[in-house]
C-alpha cells in the first residue's frame, strides 16, 4: 500500500476514536508507566493488516516497540501471537481499537479470499474483488484479498473502463458505447464490457474489448459464451458467485472470476489484544 496513503487514512482513523483525547487511558495510566500487550488469534485463519499495528502505534508514539510475530499471508490458529506491542500503556491502549478494528476486518477478507480460492480449485482462474467495498477501506480491503491469494480487479473509476448495463442502456447500445469510449481514450486504458446474452458477447468480441464480462450466468452458459471468445480476450465471470457456487465454476474456462463477497459480506476473524 501506498505509505502516504496509508498514513492518512490512519490519521483520520485515529482522529475519529480519540478526537480531543482518551479520557478513560490518560486519567488511569501515568503518561510514563511503561508495558506490554500482545495480539492474540482467537479463530482459524489467514492474518492480514500486521502492518497496521506497526504504522498506528508509530503514528501515536514513535518510541513504541512492535515485534511481529506473524506476517500477511500466514496461517494463524487459536492461541499464537501475532504481534508483541511495548511501550507506555496510555498509547497501547488508545490505538486498541484502531488497530484491531482493522486487523480483524482484513484478516477476515484474506480467509474468505483464501477459502474461495481452495474452494475453486484451479490455479488458471484467478480469484478477484469488485468495487463492493466499504467506503474509506478500499485500500486496506484490497490489500486483505491479495493476501488470502486473491488478485484486485480494478481500484476505481479512473483506472479502467467497465461499460455496465446502465451505460449500454442509456447510450442505446453496447457498440456504441464502445465507439464513443475509444474515441476519446488512449490506447493505454484497458476496456471491459458486462455482457448479458450471447449477442452482446459476439459483438464485444467483434469490438475487440479487452476483458469480457459474462454477467449473473450458469456456469454452462459461462463455458459456452467463453468458447466465442479468442485467447487475446481477457474473460471474467462475475455476479452471484459466491463460496457456496464458486466450485461449480471450476471448468468454465475464464480468466478470472470476481467476488463482491470477498468485501461486502465478510465475518472479522476473532483476535484479542492482551496486557502481559
């Protein structure tokens, strides 16, 4: 992650929990009184955002001591640590919920990343996310995905073209949407197209779009459209695929396949923060 980025969009994190101050940590703790908490998984699964423990604390108190004990990507199970934290309990205890808040949220986005991905089961279908993310958390979402194994599809409006539904509808046609979008873009913007019946896939084939999207298809009909498609278009399969379906998916033959679960419908994974 950008660390500019970052950094920012920790300082607004930690602005709107302590605002003025935290009245509950500076009247119990003298500012002085120095100790130690470690970050303890309590669940199964894939840890991401160690990082954040590092950059909150820092950004709190730059004499604060992090040793990580596990990095992004890693197995944890019940009872390891994650990360040891040392320094003034004030600071410790005012960057808790910063902290864990998001730690648990991304850590929660790279297991169910994870399980998609061994649900799947085929390493030449690359799992993605969408843009079904939570505002503010984009960056840290997408970060979790690719740290459960998963790819990032595209980060925003301004670094890709997808002509949806809605754009097709209002300009009348999906080849005119096309002609409109290469018209004015330079050839360094990839184009992707949502398509919804055969005719529509045909025509963005004969468009020479570079990614395909077959929109809220069966798998059987996912595999027949993908057979009208030639190497040098991308493919992806999108649209009420979820952990329970996404195995069915397994031979359809597309490059990617995006979930909007991975972001929207995710469970935190348990973690604690203990004094030692």
């Amino acid at each position: 992650m950008n660390p500019i980025q970052l950094n920012k969009q920790l300082e607004q994190f930690l602005l709107e929990d302590i605002g003025t101050n935290d009245l509950t940590a500076t009247t119990i703790f003298p500012v002085d009184e120095v100790g130690e908490a470690i970050f303890l998984a309590k669940a199964t699964g894939i840890v991401a955002g160690v990082a954040m423990i590092q950059a909150t604390y820092q950004s709190l108190d730059p004499t604060i001591h992090v040793v990580l004990h596990k990095k992004d990507g890693d197995h944890v199970t019940p009872g390891e640590v994650i990360a040891k934290v040392i320094g003034p309990i004030q600071v410790i205890l005012t960057g808790e919920r910063v902290v864990l808040n998001l730690l648990q949220h991304m850590s929660g986005i790279a297991t169910m990343t994870y399980d998609a991905v061994q649900r799947l089961q085929n390493t030449d279908i690359r799992v993605c996310d969408t843009r079904k993310t939570t505002p503010g958390l984009r960056i840290f979402e997408k970060y979790a995905v690719t740290c459960g194994g998963g790819f990032n599809h595209r980060f925003g409006l301004y670094d890709g073209v997808m002509i949806k539904d809605n754009h097709i509808a209002f300009c009348g046609s999906l080849e005119k949407a096309i002609d409109q979008v290469r018209r004015k873009l330079g050839p360094m913007v990839k184009i992707e197209v949502e398509t919804e019946s055969k005719e529509q896939v045909v025509a963005a084939v004969e468009a020479e779009c570079d990614i395909i999207m077959f929109d809220n298809q069966t798998p059987e009909i996912v595999a027949e459209w993908n057979e009208l498609v030639p190497h040098t278009i991308t493919t992806e399969a999108s649209g009420n695929i979820t952990l329970k379906t996404i195995a069915n998916y397994r031979y359809c033959g597309v490059d990617f396949i995006s979930l909007g679960c991975l972001t929207h419908s995710v469970h935190a994974l348990d973690i604690s923060l203990g004094g030692i």
